[in-house]
C-alpha cells in the first residue's frame, strides 16, 4: 500500500501538469491568427427527386445555413453560406471571416437504407485578422490584414439513413487560394502578408462524421471533422471542428 500511495500522487502531478501544458498551448495557439477555419459540411444524403435537405449549423465561433435539392433521381445541387465571428481576444486581437459555397452532383441510392453522394463544389469568401496589440512592437504598421478566399474541389458523402437516424461518412478534397491580401500585420517578426503570399495555395483533404437523429422531417444534427493541410503542415489555420445544428428533410 505504500508504494501504491506515491505512484498514485505522482500519476496525479504528472497528469496536471499534462493538462496545464496543453491549456497553455491552446491559449497561446488561439492568439495567433487564423487564416482558414473549415466550415460545416453539407452532406444532404438524398435519395429521391424533389427532395429537399435543409440544415442550420454552427458553433460559439461560426453560423452556418446548407441546402441541397434532387433536381432528378440522380443529379442534386446544393449551396452553403456561413459567417465566422469569434469573440475577440480582451486585448481587441481576433479575426472574422465568411463564406459561400455552390455544388452540384450525383447520387445513388443503394441496398439496406444506404446512399452515396459526389460533388463539385466551389466557394468564394473572406478572411480578416486584427491585432492591435502588435502596433505597440511595430509602430509602422496597422496590425490588420485581410485576403479573398477561393475553394474548389470535390466532396464524397456515404451515409445510412432511415425515418428517424441518418448517419454519414463524408469528405472534402479541395484546393484553397488566397489572393488581393492587403493590410500590414508584423506576427512574431514575420510578416504576414508575405507569409500569405507564400501560402496563398493550399490542398487540404477534410474528413467528417455527421449523425442526425429525431423526427421524420425535423432532426438534431452534430458533425465532428479534421482538415489535414497536405501544402503545409503549420499553416495558421484551424484544424479540428464540432458543430451542432437542426436538420429538415422534405420530400
């Protein structure tokens, strides 16, 4: 019992200084700027013609609105448009965003409740980041900076659904531009606009999970995904995203 005691009391101190390292790295993660959040992904699992799929989505940082309509048995089109407006750092550092997005494509229902779903998707959208705290270390500049974001690429849904579940496996594979990036933000002695210019193209493959579940027409949906930056690994941008949401089906 005497030697449990000890191993108990350093498992105790090891995992608190565990959690304080990874508190503080999330802190200061979140003070530096972002150039990218990934937004919801619409994954309307259509099944039918005339089919309507209708989601409001977000989280405490982000607003979303998708919809996505069977125009035949196998061709959809669908559209997304979101705001980003996190709460800014109490320093008055923080940054803004939004977004819209267009798709068409096909699908499939298949065997035992399941569909597959594939399309192109294109979006247009801006990013903004202010730091004032930064003109006190460089008095030159403004502290802001602010880019056009352009989005294209491909997404693949799976999914099952029944009358009152649905649940899918989706993916995003899409390039990500930057261009008129104007402003004057210095970061860590860098300087931003150069480091966007140097960035300003990106690939990134974006899995997500999304369940939905309540009533026929009417359900609660949660979606949990990861953006991987196969360009650039570091790049400021945010990488896992859980948002909540309702979802409508109409038919």
């Amino acid at each position: 019992m005497d030697q449990i005691l000890p191993n108990i009391t350093q498992i105790k101190r090891t995992m608190r200084k565990l959690l304080l390292t990874l508190f503080g790295g999330c802190l200061l993660y979140s003070c530096s700027p972002k150039y990218y959040i990934p937004n919801t992904q619409n994954v309307p699992l259509l099944s039918e013609k005339g089919e309507t799929n209708l989601t409001v989505a977000g989280n405490a940082n982000q607003a979303e609105v998708q919809g996505a309509y069977a125009i035949t048995n196998a061709l959809a089109v669908k559209a997304n448009a979101g705001l980003f407006i996190p709460t800014d750092q109490d320093n008055g550092n923080g940054g803004s965003g939004k977004f819209i997005e267009l798709g068409a494509g096909y699908f499939k229902p298949l065997e035992h409740h399941f569909v597959f779903e594939a399309y192109g998707i294109a979006g247009l959208g801006s990013v903004e980041n202010h730091f004032p705290s930064t003109v006190d270390d460089y008095p030159q500049t403004s502290g802001e900076i602010s880019a056009t974001v352009f989005r294209y690429g491909i997404q693949t849904n799976f999914g099952y659904k029944i009358k009152h579940f649905s649940a899918g496996l989706s993916s995003r594979f899409v390039n990500l531009t930057y261009s008129n990036i104007e402003g004057n933000l210095i970061y860590n002695n860098t300087d931003q606009s150069d480091y966007l210019r140097d960035n300003r193209s990106n690939f990134l493959i974006e899995p997500a999970f999304t369940v939905r579940g309540g009533f026929e027409k009417f359900k609660i949906q949660a979606q949990y995904g990861y953006s991987f930056n196969l360009s650039n690994r570091e790049f400021r941008q945010d990488n896992a995203f859980l948002t909540l949401g309702l979802n409508f089906n109409f038919k």
